[in-house]
C-alpha cells in the first residue's frame, strides 16, 4: 500500500529516492503531508482497543 500519492495514479511508499513527481511538487511549494495516503486500516485497532497478534 502506498503512503504517499497525488490523486492521478502516481504513488511513493516512503523508502528509497523520493520520485520527480513528489520532489517537483515540494519544490512548488507543497507539503509532504498534502500526499499522505489517509488509511482507515488500524483504526478499528484504536477504536476498541484491539491487540493483534500475528503468532
């Protein structure tokens, strides 16, 4: 799952060199936190309180 995209199919999980779209959108004066991919996932977790194990 992508953490961070543009809402036009571009998309960047957080590692590695940052692409020219996202490097080209900062430099226009944009913030990070603008692309930040908002996922419901994990919020039944905090909701209720839920721990989940995997073993």
């Amino acid at each position: 799952m992508p953490s961070y995209s543009d809402g036009s199919g571009n998309t960047w999980g957080g590692w590695g060199k940052r692409p020219n779209w996202l490097r080209e959108a900062l430099g226009a004066g944009k913030r990070l936190e603008a692309f930040q991919v908002r996922s419901g996932r994990g919020s039944a977790k905090k909701a209720f309180g839920l721990k989940l194990s995997f073993f």
